[in-house]
C-alpha cells in the first residue's frame, strides 16, 4: 500500500520509467569511466558531464512532471460572468463548468486545465503546469540517450576487439547487460523522440492532442461551405513556444483565460465543442443489451471478429447486462462505444462510456407515428 506521498510514483508507468534511466545511467557512467576516464582525458571529462547533466535533468523534469501536476480547475468552477455559462460545458463529476482548454480526465478524476493527455508513464495529465516539464523532460531523454549509445557502442567495440585492454576484461554478466543497455538507449531514442516531435509539434502551433482533434471535425463539419474555423489560440510559433517553454518551466497565464487571435473570442473552441456535442446527440442510437460483457480488453466469447479487432485506444471497456441501454455515439465493425446510465451507492445518477462488444446489443427502433401529408392540422 502506497502512502500519500508516493502514491503517484506507485504505479507501473513511473516505476518502469525510473528503472530504465537508473539501467542506462548507471551501465553509461560504468563504461564511460572504464573506456574514456574523465580524469585522463579532457574530452572524456566532457562526455562524462555532458551525460550526467543530460542524466540529471531527465530525472528532475520526470519527478517534476509527476509532482508539480498538470493543474486542476477548482470543484464546481464558474464563469465570473454567469451568462457565459452558455458557452461552456458541465461537468457533473467536478459539479461544475470546464473552463476553455480544459476537459476532464477520467482517470486522474479531475478537470484539467489545458489537458494535452493522460501519460502513463508520469501516471498523470500532461497539462497547463506540467507541459514545460514533461518536454524537457523527454528532450533530456532522448539527448541522455543518444550520449549513452556512442557510449556503451564505443565501450563494446572496444571489449570485442583484439587490441589488449586498458581496463580489466568484464564479466558475460556484465557484457550482456552493456548490450541490453543499447538496446534500451535505442529505443528510447526512436520511441521518445518521436513523441518529442509531436510535442514539440503541437507547442509551435499552440494545440493539444485534444484541440487537434477538435480543429479536424470543425473543418469537416464546414467543408463545401464557406464558413471556415479559425484556431483562436495560435498566434505564430514565436509567441507560441514562450507560451509553454520558460526557463524555469513556469507556464504563462493562469490556465483559464487565453491570448486569441483576432477575430476570436475566449469561448469561440467551446462554441464550436458544443455545437459538436449537439451533432453527435443527433447521430446517436440506443441500444438494448442482450448478451452480457464483462468489460474486460480480450473479449473471447463474442467471437474471433471482436478478439482479433480491439479498438486500439487507452478508453475503458464497460461492463453490461442484459436489459441494460445505452446510447451509443462511435461505430465500428466489432465495437461499439456508448454510455449507460446507472444509479451509485447514494442514488446519485451517474454516466458509464467506454468500449463493448457489438454482438452484444441490438439497436432499438423506435415507433414513430407520422401524419398524413393530405391530413388537415390546425
């Protein structure tokens, strides 16, 4: 049982996390001091600082990452203004409204101020306070990493050659893990690098993961017409980066209320989520459960279709019973992903949405009654 303090770090993200940087920093410093000593050389010297800082900085970013939190909205938060009201959307968990750029992470239980994603490995948000961290943080890794890799390579190369050695002969123990060691520094490298590009990406034009995915559905719900979304919170790349990246990662702004273009306003994204949310009630079907699903990621009994095709996201699969209803919103061959409705322990009514088996359920036909077109109506 995790107490308070380390209840963030208790986890198999940050756990493994740590174990990987403690295995590479501890193999790289190993080697670097057998194959380049720091203090025979004035380059091997450099390589030495240049790793442990590299090594330092991943490790204090991570732990910040964790710690310093994406920053949370307040419980039951509202506009100043309590027209504004009308602009946003509710949360009924956090019994209040989400302020522009935020949403509510299911798993961390909170709406988080300008909520990138939900990263396991720091077992938190990537959000508001914690972007600034979470990028240095994978550009140490990766900088650590590719110092590391010269490294341990060097180190090898120079163990398996046929030249007599300045250090005494490792271990096959040793050897093994050297080489286990690359292969982390390797990937490490190509995995982290590419999600630093795309952090990097998305700090340049000044867009969450999320917004993202909210900008591509505003264009596609406007195309062939001449209304066309302007992103309000880009302002060029220059002002974007200071926006996030600070020297002592502290962000700019109080998470609430936004720099936007012109043109824009600080509701014009919530506006425009709303009306998308309005969409997506049209769209949506009820369905009624007949077979049950356990909610658990390998579904084996509803067949190979379902098995051998789970939708390949993060989301939470729900658990049904028969004469359950849910109203589902996305469609796939083998899935399905709805929400049912369901009464808590004080009789509170709470919302249930993730992934089911499509098999499980049938749609509901609702029969509507339609009045002639040659009938007379007041």
């Amino acid at each position: 049982m995790c107490v308070n303090p380390l209840k963030k770090i208790c986890h198999w993200g940050p756990l493994t996390a740590l174990g990987i940087i403690k295995v590479i920093t501890l193999m790289t410093i190993h080697c670097s001091r057998q194959w380049w000593p720091p203090q025979e050389s004035f380059f091997g010297a450099v390589n030495f600082i240049l790793f442990f800082c590299l090594s330092g900085s991943t490790l204090f970013h991570f732990i910040s990452a964790i710690y310093e939190g994406p920053g949370y909205l307040p419980l039951k938060w509202m506009p100043e203004k309590a027209t504004d009201t009308q602009y946003l959307q509710y949360c009924s968990v956090c019994e209040g409204y989400k302020a522009p750029r935020s949403h509510h992470c299911r798993k961390c239980g909170r709406c988080v101020m300008k909520m990138d994603h939900h990263c396991p490995w720091i077992n938190n948000c990537v959000g508001h306070y914690n972007h600034c961290h979470f990028t240095a943080f994978l550009a140490s890794a990766v900088g650590g990493c590719c110092v590391s890799t010269f490294t341990l390579v060097s180190w090898v190369m120079t163990v398996l050659s046929l030249r007599p050695l300045s250090f005494p002969p490792p271990s096959i123990f040793i050897l093994i893990l050297v080489i286990f060691s690359i292969g982390l520094s390797i990937g490490v490298i190509f995995a982290v690098g590419t999600l630093l590009y795309f952090q990097l990406l998305s700090i340049i034009k000044n867009m969450t993961e999320i917004e993202a995915w909210i900008s591509e559905k505003a264009h596609y719900r406007r195309f062939g017409t001449r209304d066309k979304f302007i992103y309000p919170y880009s302002k060029g790349w220059r002002f974007n980066l200071q926006q996030v990246l600070t020297w002592d990662c502290t962000p700019v702004g109080d998470g609430i209320h936004w720099p936007v273009v012109e043109g824009c306003d600080q509701y014009t994204l919530t506006r425009e989520q709303l009306a998308q949310k309005k969409d997506k009630r049209k769209r949506a079907k009820t369905y009624r459960v007949i077979q049950e699903a356990s909610g658990s990621r390998l579904q084996i009994r509803h067949g190979w279709g379902v098995f051998c095709h789970p939708p390949c996201t993060d989301e939470s699969r729900i658990k049904l019973e028969v004469g359950d209803m849910v109203v589902v919103t996305r469609w796939r061959k083998y899935w399905l992903f709805g929400e049912k409705k369901q009464n808590d322990e004080n009789g509170k009514q709470v919302r249930i949405r993730g992934w089911f088996p499509r098999p499980c359920v049938i749609e509901v036909i609702e029969n509507e009654t339609y009045s002639s077109p040659l009938t007379k109506t007041d």
